[in-house]
C-alpha cells in the first residue's frame, strides 16, 4: 500500500511501497493533577486526548492536549502526561513506517527515519470525534483475540495516519506549522534583530493573527520567547572562559550591554557579574545523574553534566540554562568519544564520576583532570561521598549540614507514614521491577537500605536479596501476608509496555490481593534509580505522596500529619 498525499509542500509525500503497522495500543489514565510517568519512544508514539483535560510534556515543552488531535513523538523523544482538573483519557498508539529492503529482497525493513515527513507534531483530525472513536474501536478489537479483528485494527489505524497526514494541508493546520516554523528559526537564530513584521511574514500570517496564534500556542508572546531564549543563552557563554560582557551581549542580540544588564538582573534577581562571581570552582559531573545530584546538595553547579530528556531531566529543566556544557550520558568508551574531547577542551579543576569507571576510561579522565569517585553503592554510602567531596571542595560544613538536615527531614517522614492510615507502625512495602515479561527484585541496595532503615518501611521476609538484579519476584512472593504495598517500576521500552498491559489485564493478576485493594503503585526511575543526596530526598517525598493517596482511598479522612512541613522542604 502507499501512503501519500497531494496539495501540500510542507511535508514530502514518501516513497511508494511503504506501509504502517500498529505494535501495541492502550488506554490510559491520568488521574486528577497525577503524572503519567515519562517514557521514551523507541517506536513513533500517537498521543490522542479522548477525555478530560491533559498536558503533554515533551522536548521539555507542555502543551494542553485538545480533542480531535493527533500529537506525534518521534523515536528517540521523551514525554510525559500532566493531569489537570478531572482524571483524563488518552490513547497511546505505537506505530512503525516500515519499506521494502533493498538488501533483503521480499523483507520489510524500518523507515522511522522518514515518519517525521508524513506526519507533524501535531494534526488536528478534520472530523470531529472521529479519531477518539477510531482509537477506542484500535484497541477493543486488539483485545478481542480475533484475527479478523486484529487485521481491522491494523487498517483503522493507517486510516487515522492518513487522516492525519493529509489534514497537514488544512487552513488551521497550516497555520500551526507557520508558526511552529517560525519557533524553530527563533530557536536557530535568536541573536538576529526578529520585529513582529518580519516573524509574521515568515509564519505567512498577518501580524496581529500571528500574535494570537503564537501565544495560544506556546503560552507566551514572542517576544517573551526570544527574550527567555537570549538569556539562556547568555548564561552559557558567560560561564565560558574568556568572554567579556559586551561579547556576550553582542553576540545573544543586544548591542547595549548596559539594557543587557538590566535586562538579565530583572530576569534572574543578580547582576551578569554576581552571577559569574558565584562559580568558585570548575567541575565537571560525569556519566551518571548521582554526580549530579551529590554535588547539587552542596549547591555546587557544575561546568559539565550529562543532562538528557530522559535520564536526567529533572536536573535539565532546573538547571540546564546554568550549566554551559551539556554531556551525553553514560560511559564513554575511548578518548575520541565527544564527552571526552569536551572534558578536554574545558579543563575543569576537578572530575566527578561514578565508581564504575575504571581501567582505561579513569585513566584517560585523569590525564585531564584529578578524579574523584563517589563510593560504591552500600548503606549509607551517598554520606561518605557527600562528606569526601565536601572535604575536596573546601565545604566540609556544607556537607555535614545538609546530612544533619536531611535526617531530621527523614524520622519526621518516617513519622508521618506510620501515621497514616490510622496504623502504629510503618507498613511493608515489597520493591519490584519488570523488564519484558519478567518480575524482579529492585536491584539498588543503597536505596532500599535508606528506605528500610531510615524510613522504617517494614521489609517483608519474601523480599529478595538487595542489590540483586536478577533475582525473579514470584506470585507467592507477591500474595504473601506480609505485603501491604507493591511498588512496582516498569521498564519503558515498547516490550515491556506491551507485557504489562497484558500481565494487568490477566485473571492472575487481577486477583492478586494488593491488586484488588488498590495496593500497587508505581515508581519512575527517575529519581528511584539515582542513588545520591539529591536523588534520595526526591524518593523520600515520592514514597511519602504514593502511600498519603492510598490512605486518602483507604480512609474517609487520614492524618495529615508533618505533610505540609514534608512538602516543603523538598
């Protein structure tokens, strides 16, 4: 079958001979101001808003969902559901654009490289209701077991990408990718003089109904855009070696530094000069989110970080503006590796990485600059390394303030749990991951040591041995008496999502106890699987939220006990 389209300019039609094939759809739920937690799409992802209201968060921007739209993320993006108001319904479809192969004669093979061709970020659906209908019908006949039905699933859905595909030629659509293309050039030039004239020439829109379209889009006017994007910026290049004020000023589009200057004091509360005062010490974080969140809990920004949508977001959204070199994440294998080079280029007084690094790769990184390891992850072992790098950096008190501190943070939580619910003690919690169609142990020790010991989570005696990440869950394990929660952490790789959706719907499962009782909840791995200060503290007040909501289910009006006091010092 081929898919294309005629009358539009704007997205190419592809090739002949390519066709669309559903892996896996569901609907799924985003309770009142919950998350759905964030996911990366190894598979090209349609979102469709069928109920309530629904932010979509992706490439660090959240969008309200609207009825009758198709949103698209791409293999290789992250998103994320915010609820608003009323629990919200969305369909999550997860397609592949599949071509004939050129090596194998009669095989298929990906074309994903070519879906962001047919199909934009957004499309609205030119008929009104029929895209929440075709997804309900996508997934009741994939459940359905029928392979008549199934085959019928397969068709609707490359009926709705067509649908979607080809509304990109409507008026209101086109008008969306004017601006959307207008963003995007705001985003690649922001040092260039934009005036509303010429912004509304390039979206082919008037400038007034440029204007409009542009803040009912993004939430701001575009002048505030360019602004927040300038600053931004200017941060960066500031922290940069070598740069002078009126360099930087220059070169992020304002020719008077002093408008520069006030402009950036209004905007960030310090003086450009304050703020570079501010870095005394040059450090790069390396590899993994721990380094970044050990020295975070000494308020020490570093110069290097590997930030990532997905791995490290929260830290991103944060602080991403004020860190001026963005790492990849992970190891890297050899000196030719970009993270490396960079590391080099920026000569930082001090390397911060995780204790895995070792061999040939700490090597390399020495060479650069001295290295500190954080400790291997054991009981308690985030505080040695808080308090070693503090010792470093000059900031033992710091360090030993902020272990003082967040003890006392920790018994009032702990204090809190055993509260709710009406209970005496703390209730038990057994820690699970599924990858595939496996159930296993949670394989950070350090983490659940903090949570069994420091916040009095009792630990059922089915539990398996910490730290091994192998070590299956069975349904014995999960039926035991002494389980009052399961806290479960699903991989978020397309499989995975696939065989929960299948383990959740089974007689099996469903008839697990905890289950019945509304007793499972989820866990992101961010922050569960960073094992650092930072890291931590954000699991405390997650676990502290997941159990206050089952105590609002389980009890008309549970304790709200040191809540408020929990919440805000998070």
């Amino acid at each position: 079958m081929e898919l294309s389209r005629t009358g539009s300019s704007a997205y190419p039609a592809p090739a002949p001979e390519r066709t669309i094939y559903l892996h896996h759809a569901e609907l799924a739920t985003v309770g009142h101001a919950g998350h759905l937690t964030q996911m990366m799409a190894t598979q090209t992802t349609l979102i469709i808003l069928l109920e309530g209201h629904c932010h979509l968060k992706k490439k660090n921007r959240s969008t309200l969902m609207k009825m009758d739209t198709v949103y698209t993320c791409y293999p290789g993006t992250t998103f994320e559901f915010i609820g608003k108001g009323e629990p919200s319904l969305v369909a999550i479809l997860r397609v592949e654009l599949y071509q004939p192969s050129t090596s194998r004669p009669g095989m298929l093979e990906s074309a994903s490289q070519h879906i962001s061709a047919l199909l934009p970020d957004e499309a609205a659906h030119p008929v009104p209701g029929a895209a929440g209908d075709c997804c309900r019908s996508v997934c009741a006949m994939l459940r359905s077991g029928d392979p008549i039905q199934q085959l019928r699933a397969q068709l609707q859905v490359m009926g709705l990408v067509i649908d979607a595909a080809s509304a990109c030629s409507s008026g209101s659509s086109m008008q969306a990718s004017g601006v959307e293309r207008v963003k995007h050039y705001m985003d690649e030039h922001p040092e260039e003089p934009l005036n509303s004239g010429k912004l509304a020439e390039l979206a082919g829109l008037s400038p007034k109904h440029f204007a409009e379209q542009f803040k009912k889009r993004y939430g701001k006017s575009a002048r505030e855009y360019i602004t927040e994007l300038r600053l931004a910026k200017a941060k960066r290049l500031m922290l940069r070696p070598g740069r002078k004020l009126k360099d930087v000023a220059h070169e992020v589009g304002y020719q008077d530094e002093f408008y520069f200057s006030r402009l950036f004091k209004k905007e960030f509360g310090v003086s450009p000069s304050s703020y570079i005062g501010k870095r005394k010490h040059k450090i790069a974080a390396y590899a993994c989110a721990s380094t970044l969140g050990t020295l975070l809990a000494l308020e020490q920004l570093p110069y290097l970080a590997p930030l990532h949508p997905k791995w490290t977001n929260y830290y991103l959204e944060r602080y991403g503006d004020d860190i001026p070199y963005h790492l990849e994440y992970g190891s890297s294998d050899s000196a030719a590796h970009p993270n490396i080079k960079q590391i080099a280029e920026a000569a930082p007084e001090l390397i911060v990485c995780p204790d895995y690094v070792t061999g040939t790769e700490y090597e390399t990184l020495r060479d650069i600059a001295p290295v500190f390891k954080l400790p291997p992850e054991g009981p308690g072992s985030w505080k040695q390394g808080l308090i070693q790098l503090g010792a470093i950096l000059g900031l033992e008190k710091e360090a030993l303030q902020w272990t003082r501190e967040f003890e006392i943070r920790s018994q009032k939580t702990s204090r809190a749990i055993s509260s709710l619910h009406g209970r005496k003690a703390a209730p038990s919690i057994l820690f699970v991951r599924m990858i595939r169609g496996r159930l296993l142990g949670f394989d950070s020790a350090g983490t659940l040591d903090y949570v069994y010991n420091d916040l009095g989570i009792r630990r059922p005696r089915c539990t398996p041995r910490d730290g091994d990440e192998w070590s299956p869950v069975t349904w014995e394990q999960l039926q035991a008496e002494d389980v009052d929660y399961v806290a479960l952490m699903i991989r978020q790789d397309s499989k995975t999502l696939e065989q929960w959706q299948a383990l959740s719907r089974s007689p099996e499962w469903r008839a697990l106890q905890v289950v019945r009782q509304d007793r499972v909840f989820m866990l992101s791995s961010n922050p569960w699987r960073e094992y650092s200060p930072i890291g931590l503290d954000r699991a405390r007040l997650d676990l502290f939220n997941h159990l206050k909501s089952a105590g609002k289910k389980s009890m008309p009006n549970p304790p709200a006990v040191y809540g408020e006091d929990i919440a805000n010092r998070s």
